[in-house]
C-alpha cells in the first residue's frame, strides 16, 4: 500500500477545501490511500475527494469515537491520544501533502521533515524543506513520482 | 465501520492458527473489519482468513515500517510505538476476541477490560471477565450480535 | 536514578494502602525512586511513604492536568494518553511492584513481563512469571537486590 | 511544582549552548523544574544550568533506556516513543522555552501554540505566536511571571 498524508487545518476557505478535494480525487485515481487526520475541513474535503473516485481513506483521529471521523473516512483509527496524534499521520504516511493549515499543520510539516519524510506544500506555511507546488495536478503528480520511484 | 480485534501470540501452534484463520473469515463474511497487531502467528492467520474472504483487515504494527505487516494485511499502520500500540489495538476495535496468546494478548485483555470493552476468548487466558467460546463459529455468532447490537 | 514502579488499583482496601505505604517508604530509605500512575489508592499509598521518607515520587498521569496528581508525587509527568500511559510506567521502572490491583494493574503486569521487566507481587492477580512476596520488607528487599544487582 | 521545558537542537553552536545554560540556571534559581528532551545540545545545557544550581531535571527521552539521558538529568523518563515523546514535553511544561532548534524544536513549538501554550522564544524559528526575548534574563523574567502568575 502506497500512502500520502494530507494535512491541513480543521477549518478552511473554499479556494483551499476545493484543492484539498482534488488533491484527493488524483491521489486515488493513482491508487494511493489517503491518510488524514479523519476530522473536518482539508481533512474532510481530501477524503471526500478520495472516496468518491473510489480510493481508501484512512483518518488517524484524535478522539476514542470512531463516529468522530468525517463520512469519507473508510477506516477510522480512533487514537484518544489528542495532537499527539498528529505524529502518527506522518508515521502511517510515505509522504506529506499540507494544504493551508495552521500549528497542528504546522507541528506535522515538522515532524515529517525531522523525519524524512518529503513535504509538498500548497499553499502552506513557508518553511525551508517543503517543497512547493502550485496546483492539485502538479501536487499529486510530484507525490506520485517521488512515492512510486522509491 | 464495525471492527473487532483479534488478538494472539506471534507464534502458535496449528491449532491456534486454523481456529485465528477461521475466526478472521467468517468475521469479514460478517463485514466486520478485522484489526490485529499486523506481524505473524495468530495475527497473520486471522488477517489471512479475513483477506482470503474479501474483508478489510487492518494491522497496527509496533514498527515504523509498513513493510513490517504480514502480506494478509490490507492496511498498514506503523506506529514505531512498541509494545504501547497494543492499546491503540483496543481502542480501533469494538470488542476483541483472544486465540491463545501470551504476555502481550494479556496486556490487550486487561486494557480491553478496563477500558469496557467485551473480550471473548478461545483457548486464551482465564481472567474473570472474559467470555470465554469453544469453536471459531461460536465466538464470531456471538462477536457479530455484540457488535450490530449495539 | 534507579526506579521500581509501584502498580496497584485506584481504589483499595486498608490493608493493601498500608502495604503499599510501607514499600513507598522503605524503597524511599533506599534510594530508589518511586514511579506510579500519579492518582489515588495504592499510587496514592506509594507516593505517600515515599515522600514522608524524603525520596523522590514521579506520577506518569493518565489526564492532561498535573493537578491531578495526589499530593505526595513530587513530579507530576501529565500525559493526556489515558490508560496507554501504562507503558510509559512500565518503560520508566527498573521493576515493577503490584499491590492488589484491577484491570489496569493486570495491563502493567503484562506489559513488564512480555518486555522482560521483572514483577514483584503482593497480594495481586496470580499470573505465572510474577515473583510472590508476603510483606513490604520482603518485596523491597528482593526489589533492591534486583534493582542494585544489575 | 511549576515546568518550563527548554526545547532546542541536539547539536547548537557555543552562543545558543551558553545561552541555554543560562535559562537553565535562572529557572532552577526561580524554582522552576526544567524539563527538556533530554539529549545533548541545548537539552544538555540546559539541564547543566539547572543541575549546577540545584533545580531540578527531568528529561523525556525518544529512546527507552535511561542511560541515554545527559549526566544533568536528575529524573529521565525513557519513552521509546521516538519523536512522538515531543508531544509529551510540552503537555509536561508549563511554557515552552526555544532555543535555536531545527525541525525537532518547531514540531514542539507548533503542538505548543495549538495547545494554547506560551511559547517564548530566543534566536529561533520565526513563528507568529512565539513571544521573542534577547537575552536569558529577559526569558526568564518573562516565563517566571506567565508561570507564577497563572
């Protein structure tokens, strides 16, 4: 199982639920799972877009209650560990896509960096390391290579 | 997503492994979604029963890698967290059932039991609390009304 | 430092608090700090003893608030992580010490013993691989020889 | 007791390490118990200036051994849990207190501010939230009276 983890904040504007869907929708076409962190916002509207072209949606919650996830969460992991959480997502994910967001993004960009792990930003928190992207397609396209090429 | 645990030793015998794999199927005819530790013994022959039928099975690994899974597990969740992600087994599952198993079954059993949720067991550990069946088809029976009952 | 952790239910009986007083108080005497779940009873007991004695008392809490914690831990560690925080009790003890004790004990219990920590029992759950003592000074002295032995 | 945890690089050049160790001091001189990750770096500097002037230390470590703690460590709490442990340095902290740092010390910035923590910072990521301060005397002047205060 190829899988990418789409961060980004609990609320949102449309400009970003949009890119958020879309980016979603092209990583399921790919056939890899999307991970979030199972709640509203980019988190809901990635997953949306995920589940309805047919893709796994995974969402690592912070909560004991399953019923937490949003409806386009395929497999809730309830974790009752709150943002400590977050550092599961990008565990569970072979590379990170943050979309807007802010500190709990922000916390995951971070641990993913410390980590290893590739950062594509849309959008973002301006910080050295992620590498910036300016659309959906081009997002998922730079994901989709650098996942499958490992 | 209804979800049951199923929980056992990393190594076991034939028996333990025909009655883990039998379990594991007839829960996904069920379309319950079979989450385990996600390495071998009783968890590689309830994934493997559960994948064999077509259902969802999940593994929650101690290690950070995904390739860590045995090859029945559908969806990955490294957690590099150990032994400590046996709680995280208890909290994704909405009852779990016990094949065999050792000291870490019993950590998961007495978490479960702490937390209220139902351990049914077979051939396991005789704590008071556990319900304990005699056949593969006996537990899923009773796992399945405990589940959809709710 | 050299650590025992002392695991016991929240709630219990005179005779089980006066035991684990005494065994607070006696590793206080030498020199080995005192670990628990930070709450009451038998934590609560523990940390007492310890703390009148002059040692040092660490409370690893299930909730976010050092508040919590009852008034003989000297350092509060609160983890948000519910009753996942018993593997961080386990994994910050040299041994481990059981008095009287649940479910949750019986988790720590289990834990310690599958990660090869050793387990000191008065009067709690009988499980193959725990060392039975019959008083506070043979608990502690058996701790001590273990602890300061390695 | 009241926390500040020190976060910052595990290797730092002689200004920042210097600059940590000062904090530490003036902290422990307050009566704050410093709590750091207890590594090398600003973590050990940190906890030098502290230890040297009778404070106490606690440090959380990613690891699950002790021993890996820095010698100005007086309570290490060994996690296992890796960089996950970051969360629960700052859920032990009162306010976080950066000092330069890398990704590391962002994610505990970031967990900081999402949680509603005072986050002052000194020569390190510029984060809207971060409250900045020039010197050590300033940081501490500052921290002491957001702690005490509360």
């Amino acid at each position: 199982m190829k899988t990418a983890g789409i961060i980004g904040a609990g609320k949102a504007d449309k400009e970003l639920l949009e890119l958020a869907e879309e980016v979603g929708r092209l990583l399921a076409k790919e056939g890899i799972t999307v991970i979030t962190g199972g709640l509203g916002g980019v988190m809901e509207a990635a997953s949306r877009g995920a589940f309805l072209e047919g893709g796994i949606t995974v969402g690592i919650l912070p909560t004991l209650k399953k019923e937490d996830a949003n409806p386009y969460v395929k497999i809730p992991i309830p974790t009752g560990m709150g943002e400590m959480r977050n550092a599961l997502i990008v565990r569970a994910s072979d590379l990170l896509i943050a979309i807007g967001g802010e500190y709990g993004t922000l916390s995951e960009i971070a641990l993913a960096l410390k980590t290893g792990k590739k950062v594509i930003g849309l959008k973002t928190w301006n910080i050295p390391g992620i590498i910036e992207c300016h659309s959906a397609e081009e997002a998922v396209r730079l994901a989709t290579s650098l996942i499958k090429g490992k």
